[in-house]
C-alpha cells in the first residue's frame, strides 16, 4: 500500500489503520492531530478509520515549551 506522508512518500505491505500508523511512527499516544485527504480524523476513530491505497496523511505533532 502506497500512501504520503506529511508529503513523503510510503510503502507499507498491509493495510493499515490510523493508529497502527501511529505506532510504526513511534508516535502511539503522543499528542497529535491527523488528517486523511484533507479530512480531520478524531482520536477516537484513529483505530477504526483503515488507510487506503493512495490516502495522503498529514501528522501535526503537539511541542510544548514555555
């Protein structure tokens, strides 16, 4: 499966969810916001919306500082 991410292209073998996706990133309950194709997807749908061919992902990950 061909997706990009945060503009770089990816080739996973299976199918995939957001939260999987999540986790191969090292990214699994760290703060982020994720979109799929210009879509938002919730945290709590990130383990039901499955990735497909093509799908353009955008991760927003969450710094803290002061």
């Amino acid at each position: 499966m061909e997706l990009t991410v945060n503009g770089k292209p990816e080739s996973h073998p299976d199918a995939l969810t957001v939260e999987q996706l999540l986790t191969t990133l090292d990214l699994a309950g760290k703060p982020c916001a994720v979109e799929v194709n210009k879509q938002l997807i919730r945290k709590p749908n990130h383990n039901a919306h499955t990735l497909a061919d093509g799908d353009t992902v955008e991760i927003v990950t969450f710094v803290g500082g002061g």
